[in-house]
C-alpha cells in the first residue's frame, strides 16, 4: 500500500472521528478511537441491553503494528459546550459523581494539592498519593492516578505474590487536554491521554480501558443535555 493510499485512507477514518491524530513534535500519532461506537450503543442499543460489554482491553500500537514501548490510554471524545464548562465538569464535585457513578476524585485543583479518592460511592474520599500535576483552566487537567489497592486484587487474576507486589508499584498518570474541535460545528475536543504504565499486560491499564470510554459517554450526555438511560421517558 502506498504511502499517499494510507494516507488518504487515515483522513478519511479521521473524519469520521473514528482514528484521532496526536501531534507529538513534528511526529503524528494514529490512535484507534471506539468513543463513536461506544456513544451509540451507550445511547441507542444500552436501553435493550441493559449489560455493559466486557471491559475493553485497549494496547495502543502505531499503525505498522509495532507495540509502543511505553503503553498509553488515548480518547478522543467531541462535546458540544465550552471549555470554560468542560473544565468545570471536570473539577466540579457534583458532576464527577453524576459521570463517574458516585466514585472519583476530590481536590482543590491547583498544581501539587492532593486529590483525595473514593473508591466506594457510600465510603469516605481517601488520600492515595494522587497529586496535581497541571491545573490550567479550559485547557489542560492533569494529575497522578492512584495506584492498586487492596481490593482490586479480587477483581483481577494474578499468578503469585510476587506479581502483586509489582503491580501495586505501578504508578501512572492521565491528562485531560481541551481545545476547540477542527470544525466550529463539532463543538469543543477532549483528548484523555493515560499513561505511565509499566507493559501492556498491565493490571491498572486493564481497569481503566473500559472505564474511560463509558465516563466519557456519560460526561457528553451530562454537559449536551441528553437523557440518561436510567432516567425515565
């Protein structure tokens, strides 16, 4: 296949905003997208299948198949508000417990302040270690993810002790970064990039593939006014 062939093949996939460019330097980074997809059975198909698919495991590769050295998590969602009302969404108390369900974080959101977490939507917020890393009103969020706790170890399989111990040090991180979309009409877009994990096989990169894309999905129908599918007609 020729290179002006992939090419023209990636715009028009990018079009249909199902591949997002990354721009890294003077590189370009091809992403798959399942957001769209996503979107559409969250919306249309959730409300005949009431049971979320299987959390998907996402190994992010470049486009000639070559796994990336340093795995990463990138989302690419198009909301139609603000950035001044994205950003707040994504610091404001109230909204985090509408799209993220109860869980999620807690902060003064100023670089270096802590961001509590509450693993159980009828627990208590915890400091975990999770620091801001970049707080930039309607433009970039950042901060430290916490790592394994004790009981995600029912939740995932591991061979041995030993396997344990060196998952729990991983330590990664997530970045929201906001930015108006290509197209004014297209509204405002958020690219979720999280990264620091240690190899593809990782435990924590696992657990958050799937729950990034249905956070997403809910975070666009809470800022664009949509119905929930719990809500009634």
């Amino acid at each position: 296949m020729s290179r002006r062939a992939a090419s023209r093949h990636l715009a028009v996939l990018e079009s249909a905003l199902l591949v997002t460019v990354v721009r890294s330097g003077r590189a370009e980074l091809h992403h798959l997208n399942p957001v769209p997809v996503q979107e559409a059975a969250e919306r249309w198909i959730g409300r005949y299948e009431r049971h979320r698919p299987d959390a998907l495991s996402h190994r992010e590769q470049n486009l000639e198949g070559t796994a990336m050295d340093k795995p990463e998590f990138v989302y690419v969602i198009y909301i139609q508000t603000t950035a001044e009302k994205l950003y707040q969404a994504l610091t404001d108390p109230e909204s985090i417990k509408i799209y993220m369900g109860g869980y999620g974080p807690d902060s003064t959101w100023e670089a270096g302040a802590p961001v509590r977490w509450k693993m159980d939507p009828d627990g208590e917020f915890e400091e975990v270690g999770q620091r801001v890393l970049e707080a930039e009103p309607g433009k970039r969020l950042s901060y430290t993810w916490h790592t394994l706790q004790p009981m995600h170890r029912q939740m995932f399989d591991f061979a041995s002790d030993q396997e344990w111990e060196e998952a729990v040090r991983e330590r990664s991180k997530v970045a929201f970064d906001i930015e108006p979309a290509e197209e004014p009409e297209m509204g405002i877009r958020l690219t979720i990039t999280h990264d620091g994990f240690d190899s593809p096989d990782s435990k924590m990169l696992e657990g958050v593939s799937g729950g990034w894309i249905a956070i997403l999905s809910t975070l666009k129908t809470l800022l664009e006014g949509g119905k929930f599918l719990d809500e009634p007609a």
